[in-house]
C-alpha cells in the first residue's frame, strides 16, 4: 500500500529560489547604487604618456632668458642746424675720435642770417661805445665848470672879506659890501650844487657804465654763438666710440633736430633682456645673474629695470659684474639664468604640460603596481626651467604623470596599459 512521502525542508521549492535569487541581485545592485566605485575611468598606454619621480632637492630660483648684447652706452647724433649734405667724411661702421668731422652741410640762408646779426651787433656795440664816449665828456665838462666854480668862488670870497673890512671901517657903502656879499653866496650855492651834480652823475655813471658793459659782454658771447651755427655746419663726434649708423646721403636736405646717426660706446657692454610680464613684480635692480661662453662662467647684474610693458614683456639692462667675453659683439645673443630668490630645499616635481592643463592645481599620481593613476589635488609654489617647487600634496618617491592633459578629459583615474 502506497504511502505519501513528506518532504523534509518544505520552504525549498522554485518559489523560494527565485525569490532568493531575485533578493540578493536587488541587494547587489542597491550596494552598488550607494557604495559602489561611481569614478570616471580611462585607458592610456604608457608610452604615450611621460611619468617622472617626484624627488627633494634643492631649488634654484631662476628663469632662463635671452640676451641680446648692445653698447654700454648709445649716443644720438642730431643735426643742430639744417641744411644740405655736401660730404660724408667717414661711413658708418668707423671708429671715430671725438671732434671728427663726420659730414658737413651747406645752407646759404644761414650764411646771410649770420651775416645780419653780425652786422646788427658790430651797430649796437658801437652805439654803446659812443654813449660811453659821451658820458666821459659830460663827467670832464661837469668837472671843469666846477673847477671854474671853485676859482670864482675863492675869488670871491677874497673880495668879500675885503669888502667886510672896508665897511666896517666906513670906507664903502653898504651896496657895495652887500652885492660882493650876494655874489659870494651865489657862486657858493652853484659851488654846492655842482659838487652833488658830479657826486649824482658819478653813480649814475657807474650804473650804465657797468649795464652797458654787461650788455656788451653779452652781445659779443652772442657774437660768438651766432658765428659758431657756421662750425655746426661741420657735424663732428662728440665722444669716441663706433658710428654705428649714418642714416643721410651726399645731396640730401636735413632739416634742424633730425636723427642723423648713432655713435656706440665700446669701453663696456649690457645685455638688454626682455622677461615675461609674470615676474615684473619679483625683477628688481641688482639681481644677479650668469651664462657659459666658450668654456667660461661669466656674471651679470640688472642695471636698470624698464616699467613699461609690450606684448606682455618687459626689458631689462644687465651689466657685467665679471670679465666680459673677449669675442663679444653687438647683436650677439646668450641664453642666461636670472636668478629671483635665494636656493632652499624643497619638494620637486618636474616640468611638464600637465601645468597648463591643470595650472598646477591637480595632477595624477600612479600606484606602485604602475597600472593605475589617481587625481589628487596639490599646491604648487615657485618654477624655475626645470621643476615646480610643491608647497603641499605630493611626497618624494611617488610617481606622477607629468605630460599633457588635454586628452584625458578629467576623468579621476587612468588606466594603464
């Protein structure tokens, strides 16, 4: 007789599979949902990509720039009269000494501009000659009215002492006494009044005398400078050095203040360096600097800073501070290390293009197994050609991608193949 078999686990049935199934696949995908890995991924192969160690080393703070060597010092030659150009005495790429005649000019007007100022100073000078002239005679005849004055009155003076006696005695009249009396007051009076004329015209003498003195002087220096346009003719060097250029022709009209050349003072030279408008608040007067020639170290120093900033640059004049190159030339360039700061330990990434791309804000750090890069966010501080000093985020020995991140569209991890 056949009898029903019961099962031993009742709940094990395709229902309860299902379920089971179905329950751990919703709780896999809910994990996955809240705590799964949501990071944005991408596959590079290393060798297009550049990798470099980050190391600790010491920074020099420095930028590397272009030289361009110029004289120490330019002298500009302006035309100080115009004219025409006659004759070139010496070419541009000479040695001159100073007061060489470098081209003379001819200019008729001035010839006959000079001409009449010469002829109206030689007038006035005699104009003032002859007032000179007549202020001496004025003072002798004053002076010889009043030596006659002064015989008149002693003179008189006799004649009225005498007069006083005779009337005393009752020998004249008291007319007689009385007009010897008024004759000797008044040429006394004249006497008197004589004497301050003279002492008046005396300084008043002295006064125009010395005025017109120093009017002459000053017309015959005039004289003088008037008469010297002529040698203006005759452009000369003013200081020895190379005529580096000499821009008029034989022929030519050059008009007053017009650039005719330039002479170079070779005694010394400078470096004119143009930098990047980004350091002009770090560049200042006395930064030194340096450069290899020919096997040789030689040292610089900024002279002088120009403030004035074009197409984003900015230019300054080193001088030497060493022993200049024997070979040096003018136009010569030179790629030399300003220094900016004082050297110090510090931690070191290399330079790369990943600074652009992330303006050194960020960058990706690779694991040790070397297969996988991560985005971490670092500060970095000072650059020189070379290294980015790293202010925070980074240690010595790790690896980071240092090459371009343009293609990399910012995703958190690299996948390295």
């Amino acid at each position: 007789m056949d009898r029903v078999i019961e099962k031993k686990h009742k709940w094990l049935n395709k229902r309860t599979v299902w379920i089971t199934v179905g329950s751990v696949l919703i709780l896999l995908v809910a994990y996955n949902i809240f705590f799964g890995d949501k990071s944005s991924k991408l596959n590079v192969e290393k060798e297009k990509i550049t990798i470099e160690s980050i190391i600790e080393d010491e920074f020099k703070d420095y930028i590397a720039q272009i030289g361009t060597v110029e004289p120490i010092r330019t002298i500009y030659l302006d035309a100080i009269e115009g004219g025409r150009v006659d004759e070139i005495l010496i070419d541009e790429g000479n040695m001159v000494k100073k007061g060489d005649v470098i081209l003379r000019l001819s200019n008729t007007n001035l010839i006959l501009e000079i001409s009449n100022n010469e002829a109206a100073v030689s007038r006035s000078i005699n104009e003032f000659e002859n007032t000179k002239i007549t202020l001496e005679l004025n003072t002798i005849n004053r002076k010889q009215t009043l030596i006659e004055t002064e015989r008149l009155l002693k003179m008189q003076e006799r004649q009225y002492e005498y007069n006083k006696k005779l009337f005393d005695d009752e020998h004249i009249s008291k007319e007689v006494f009385d007009q010897s009396y008024e004759q000797y007051y008044a040429t006394s009076r004249q006497h008197s009044l004589l004497n301050e004329a003279l002492k008046n015209d005396s300084i008043y003498r002295k006064v125009q005398l010395k005025a017109m003195d120093n009017q002459i002087r000053n017309m015959q220096e005039n004289l003088k400078i008037i008469q010297g346009r002529l040698d203006n003719l005759n452009v000369k060097a003013p200081v020895d050095g190379e005529l580096a250029n000499l821009n008029p022709e034989i022929g030519e009209v050059i008009i007053y203040g017009s650039r005719i050349g330039t002479i170079n003072i070779l005694d010394n030279y400078k470096l004119r360096v143009e930098i990047d408008e980004h350091y002009i608040a770090r560049v200042r007067k006395g930064l030194p600097g340096s450069f290899d020639f020919a096997g040789a170290n030689y040292t610089l120093k900024i002279d002088k800073v120009y403030p004035e900033v074009n197409n984003g640059r900015f230019a300054v004049d080193m001088v030497f501070t060493s022993e200049k190159p024997s070979q040096i030339r003018i136009g010569q360039t030179f790629r030399l290390k300003l220094e900016l700061g004082e050297s110090k330990q510090a931690v070191l990434i290399p330079r790369g293009g990943f600074y652009q791309s992330t303006g050194g804000q960020w960058v990706y750090i690779v694991n040790e197994e070397g297969d996988l890069a991560v985005k971490r966010d670092i500060s970095i501080g000072r650059q020189n050609p070379r290294y980015y000093e790293v202010l925070e985020g980074l240690n010595p020995g790790e690896q980071v991608i240092v090459s371009s991140y343009d293609n990399f569209n910012d995703v958190d991890q690299i996948i390295l193949k």
